[in-house]
C-alpha cells in the first residue's frame, strides 16, 4: 500500500544488494543513557535492578535480563 514503510535492521549494510541499499536511508541509533532506561523502565512499572549496566543503554535488554534473572 502506498506509505508503506519497512524498517531493515543489519550490522553489516555492505552485505545488501546495492539496489537494496540504494533505496534506503541510514538512521544509526545509539543506546540510551541510564537515566532514560530508568524512565522507560518506570513507564513500565518495573524498578531498576541491581545489574542494570548490563543493559549497555538498551530497556529491552535489561528487561529480558531481568526476566531470566
């Protein structure tokens, strides 16, 4: 449909097709700050834990650490 938008995550661009990589824009996304994980996990209910630098700036990654504790 028109408006479409496909989101093409990869740590390694050069590996897609040129013409893939032609038609597409570059967004680099850098891991949050603490204090923003704090945030996102409040948004959620949950309390930071103890081994919250294992997250390296990621709530989702904290949040399945925190999961398989």
């Amino acid at each position: 449909p028109s408006k479409t938008v496909f989101f093409l995550t990869t740590m390694l661009p050069a590996r897609l097709l040129p013409t893939i990589r032609s038609r597409c824009h570059s967004l680099s996304l850098k891991p949050l700050e603490e204090a923003d994980v704090v945030k996102v996990l409040q948004s959620q209910g949950m309390k930071l834990p103890s081994f919250s630098s294992f997250a390296e700036g990621s709530p989702g990654r904290l949040m399945r650490l925190m999961e398989d504790e």
